[in-house]
C-alpha cells in the first residue's frame, strides 16, 4: 500500500478497526475511509454496494463483526450467525464486484476445533467439532474464510484471512454480559478494590488456559500482512504463549491492587480447554508481538480506572 491508496476500515469503532485506523495514521497513509454503522449498515447488501461503488476504495480491511464472549455467544446465536454472514458477504462481494485491488479478512481463533492439537496449527481447520458456546460464530468465520479463497480461486480475487488469538486493548467491551474473560476479570478485581469486597468470582474452575494479544500488536501485524502476504491460507497471529485463567486472575488481582481473595464458580462453563495458537508461520515470514502481557494488561489498567473515575 502507498500512503495516498484510498484505504477502507470496516468496523473502525471497534478494538480492532481502531487499532488498525491508529496504525495506519501512525505510518503515514492519509486516505482512509471509515462510516459508522448509523450512516452504513454493513449488513444491508444495497447499502453495502452503493458506498463501494461511491467511494472505490483500493484496500479493505474488515474488522467488522459482532463479537462478545461466552454468554452473549451462547445466549443470541442467531444474530451472531446472521449478522457476521451478512457483514462479511456484503463487504467481500461488493470489494470484489468494484475492483478492490486486496481484503484482508479478520477471523479468530474460535473457528478451530474443541480439542484441536496444541498449538494449534492452520491446518487444524475443520478436523473436529466447534466448541458448542460459540459455535454459530465460527461457522460464520469459517464462512468468511471460505468465501475469500473462494473468489480468490475462481476470480483470481486477492484476499487474505487473518486469524487472531484473544484480544484486550484500548476500546475493550468490558460489560459483564458480553465481554470477554480479560475485560471482565479487570472489572471485577477494579469493583471489588473500590467496594472492598471480600472476594471476586471467576467463572469456571480456573484450569483452562488463553492466550492473550495486545490489540495494538495485531494492527501491527495487520499492515504487515497486508503488505508482505498474498496466500489463501489462512495465516495465525498470536504471542506463541499462554497462561490458565487462574494465572490470569492472579496477574489482574496484582496489577490492580485487590487483597481480597478469588473464588472459582465451577457451575459456570470453562469453554475450550486450552487455544494457543502456532505462529511459527507468521515468525518466519518476520513478524513477533512486542507487547508483553504484564505491560499490557497495566496500560489497560490505567485506561480502564480512568473511564471508571469518570462514571
């Protein structure tokens, strides 16, 4: 990409596309495009094409999804399966039809089996059953990839499909019924510091073990990738490293001060066991996260307590 291509980021509001638009900004590349979703409705099909057809942008980057963790997956299914279908298919089929010159796709992990072996490589796609709490959205991720190598093989179309580990970072969803295990469990120890609560609950029995990539990291990768890779395989971004949830908790109740103790509601569901993704692919192509977790997870921390303040 040269700093003057007319450069789209679906999604922009979100973590991810705001990573991206903040990365992009910081590298020089003045034209980017970006409409919130009350002035495009990525899951309209005739919006979708009319704003391509206005604007022909040259790069895509969709970072567009419905995301949330494992109740709101669990718990609204049909519009996580429906609008990630309509939202990719839209997007990917007008960037193709107006002369998008490359798509890179975000995935996630989540599309990889239950108990795919560990770590897990790219070729684990599709060798075993979905983790039943999310499954309606990685088969609308699964969708999405298949539909790039698709147009990729029959129209010569250049799409890459990007798969994240799990994410935190600045604009983090952090309400307890649809966030993310990080998000929540930095709530939660926060709460409970400022109330003086005895204990903080933590669902599930603490074994099953994350990975864990700051979002400003898969920006990094994201342009990187859009510049240096063009094959239909789908292509793994992570930390190569993961810790159990109770590491995790530990960690959080460190880096926010708590004292009180952690309980571990067992009646509550551990989700896939363990998902450390293998990025050797992705090292050997040049690229390494820079951002440890320790560090991370405390500039969370400090954005979090001063968005909590100003409640």
């Amino acid at each position: 990409m040269l700093p003057n291509d007319k450069i789209y980021v679906a999604g922009h509001n979100g973590m991810v596309g705001s990573a991206i638009v903040r990365k992009l900004s910081s590298q020089g590349y003045n034209n980017v495009i970006v409409k919130n979703s009350s002035e495009l409705d990525l899951r309209n099909q005739h919006q979708v094409r009319l704003f391509f057809e206005k604007n022909r942008p040259s790069y895509v980057f969709l970072a567009a999804a419905k995301v949330g963790g494992i109740i709101a997956n669990n718990s609204f299914k049909a519009d996580f399966i429906y609008d990630n279908l309509m939202i990719q298919t839209n997007v990917l089929n007008s960037s193709h039809q107006t002369g998008v010159d490359k798509v890179l796709f975000l995935g996630s992990s989540c599309i990889y089996p239950k108990f795919a072996r560990q770590p897990i490589s790219e070729s684990e796609l599709l060798s075993g059953s979905l983790e039943s709490t999310n499954d309606a959205y990685a088969i609308a991720k699964i969708a999405g990839i298949k539909m790039c190598q698709s147009y990729r093989e029959q129209h010569g179309f250049n799409c890459i499909s990007v798969m994240p580990t799990n994410l935190y970072g600045p604009n983090d969803n952090y309400d307890l019924k649809n966030s993310h295990v990080l998000p929540a469990l930095i709530r939660k120890f926060h709460e409970a510091k400022i109330n003086k609560l005895p204990s903080v609950e933590v669902w599930g029995s603490g074994n099953p073990k994350r990975e864990f990539l700051h979002v400003d990291d898969l920006a990094d990768a994201c342009l990187f990738l859009m510049n240096k890779y063009n094959s239909s395989e789908i292509i793994n971004v992570g930390t190569g490293q993961d810790l159990s949830i109770n590491e995790l908790a530990l960690l959080i109740k460190k880096v926010t001060g708590y004292k009180g103790e952690i309980s571990y509601n067992t009646n509550k569901p551990d989700g896939t066991p363990r998902k450390l993704l293998d990025v050797s692919k992705l090292q050997a192509l040049g690229w390494e996260h820079k951002i440890n977790l320790l560090k991370g997870v405390n500039s969370v921390y400090e954005e979090y307590s001063k968005l909590y303040k100003a409640q």
